[in-house]
C-alpha cells in the first residue's frame, strides 16, 4: 500500500539496512492497540475507509487480505517515525489511563516486531461507549 | 414526550440527525433547509457522504455484493471525523493523548441518565481558556420527572454525579458545571 513510502530504519547503517514500510508499522500498531484492555476497537475516518473499499477490490485480484492497518496513520519528521491510534474505548476504566496503556503497548509491539524506535504515540479518543465495560478490572 | 433519543440514531453537534442528511444524499435530495446549506457541521457530514456515497455506488456497479453493514461503517467514519474536528488535550504523563469532546460528553450523559427521575438532553463539553489540560467547562440541559423530590437536591445528584464521572471515567477536572432544567416528564 505505502511501499514508497518505505523508511531507513537505523541511519548508521550502511545502504544495506533494513527497511519497514508505513503499512507494516501501522498494521502492528493497530493490532497491539486493538488488543490492549479497555480498547473496544480502532476508529476510522472517511479517506481510510475508501482506501479500505478500494483495497477490497484490489484484494480480490491477488488472493490475499492483508493486515489491517484500519485506525492508525504514520507520519515521518526530524523527530522520527511517529503514529496516531485513533481510539474507541468501553467503559469502567479511566480513559487517560487505558489511553497511556495503548501508548506503551504500541511503542513496544513495534519496537519487537519491525525494531523501529517510535517517536511519539499519539491517541485520539473519539468514543466512548459507557454501557460496555472493560473485560479487566485492573484499570 | 419523548426524552429518550434511540441510541442508533447519531446527532450533529448542531442537533441534526446525520441519518437524516444520509437519507437525502442516498436520495439524491439538495438540502432542504438554509441551516443545512451553511452549518458547518451539517455540511462537512453531507461532503462526506455524498463522496462515500460515489464510492459504494461504484462498488455495488462491480459483480461484488458490498461489505455487510456497509451503511453502519460509512455512519461511524463520518461520525470519527466530526468528532475529529473537536479534540482537547487530556493530561496523561508523556502527553499526546486527546479526546474528542463529544466522548465526554457521552459519558457525562450516562452518568446523568444514572440518577433516579432524571434524563440529560444536550451536552456540551469544552475546554477552559488558558487553563491546563484536562480542565474543562461542561453546559448540560435535563428534563426532570415530576415529583422526584426537591429540585435542589436532585441537581446536587447530578452534579456530584457528572463530577465524578469525569473524574473516574475519563480523568478531567470539570472546572464549570452549568445544568439547565429545560423540562419535566411524568
């Protein structure tokens, strides 16, 4: 999808170094959100989910279905790599809490799965929906 | 009297119904009013629609049936970027945590709705000016149920109520708590 879009993961390295694209860190970033308690699921905006129509399309002629990488935007600048999770949450826990959980849990999954270091994890909470409780009672 | 909104049923933060607006643009009817030619809510929800509507169209042309619940993903992406538009800071410790003011005020309204006799109507949840993050100044309507007991303290209940779902639920300081009584219910 944002092949080239692809980044240099570690600067220091010779030419050959590996290289992970924007849709690799934003389908592992979705997924270590999506999975972290109190997340109810990711939220998406009008552009991503024409993408999404579109890819479906696309996903007919080559047979596979790719990871979705549905709630979450990469963007690049001076600082590094940087993601925004967008974020629809249950109730029965403090929001800016589980929204710090998903902080830890994104920089970490894609640290471990593509070993780029994030610069910042932005959430954007836009729904909360009180009438569904967390699952955990640790929050 | 209804009191009660259908849950299914999302409003604009102008109080107009985006079913309603995807009705006529399913329709193909212009806006039927001059509040929906020129309210920049209502017309950021049309511009949306009408483009996400171009594009269902295209993919129910091709020999693919379209995604099941379809109309219900094109209602919560338009209803993610209204929300968007509204976003304050909360104060999580590494920063870069915001919240759509619209969720607050779910919440608030839910936990409004919790005290015995009364319904909360709108609410309207924004951010202090000049003050920290996570300081907000919350305007919330109610209609109240006749006979519930002394309105004064009915609305001690709702306060405290409102105050510590905002506390509890999301974790903001509600610096200005404005109720207004707009009706009563039997």
């Amino acid at each position: 999808m944002a092949r080239k879009e692809a980044i240099v993961v570690d600067q220091s390295l010779p030419p050959a170094g590996w290289v992970v694209a924007d849709s690799v860190i934003a389908a592992v970033a979705a997924r270590a959100a999506s999975r972290a308690p109190g997340v109810l699921r990711l939220e998406t905006g009008v552009t991503e989910l024409l993408r999404q129509l579109g890819e479906r399309v696309r996903r007919r002629w080559i047979g596979i279905v790719p990871a979705s990488t549905a709630g979450v935007t990469v963007s690049r600048d001076d600082l590094g790599v940087s993601v925004r999770v967008s974020l629809a949450l249950a109730g029965g826990a403090r929001a800016v809490i589980v929204a710090e959980r998903v902080q830890q849990a994104v920089a970490e999954a894609v640290r471990t799965d593509t070993g780029v270091e994030l610069a910042a994890v932005e959430i954007a909470i836009l729904a909360i929906e009180p009438e569904t409780r967390a699952r955990v009672a640790v929050l | 009297m209804a009191v009660n909104q259908a849950t299914e049923d999302y409003l604009l933060p102008c109080a107009r119904r985006l079913e309603d607006i995807w009705e006529r643009v399913d329709a193909g009817v212009p806006p039927v009013d001059e509040h929906e030619r020129t309210c920049p809510h209502c017309t950021t929800a049309r511009e949306s629609l009408v483009l996400l509507h171009s594009a269902t169209r295209q993919l129910a042309d091709e020999p693919l049936t379209p995604p099941a619940g379809l109309t219900g993903r094109i209602m919560a992406a338009v209803r993610a970027d209204i929300r968007r538009a509204t976003m304050i800071p909360l104060p999580a410790p590494r920063g870069g945590v915001q919240i759509s003011e619209q969720a607050i005020a779910v919440v608030l309204r839910f936990a409004t709705d919790r005290v015995p006799g009364v319904r909360a109507r709108r609410c309207t949840v924004r951010q202090l000016p000049g003050a920290p993050p996570g300081v907000v100044a919350v305007d919330m309507s109610l209609a109240l149920q006749y006979g519930t007991g002394p309105a004064a303290q009915v609305m001690a209940a709702v306060r405290a109520a409102v105050l510590a779902a905002a506390d509890e639920a999301i974790g903001v300081r509600i610096a200005d708590c404005t109720l207004t009584v707009e009706d009563v219910f039997l």
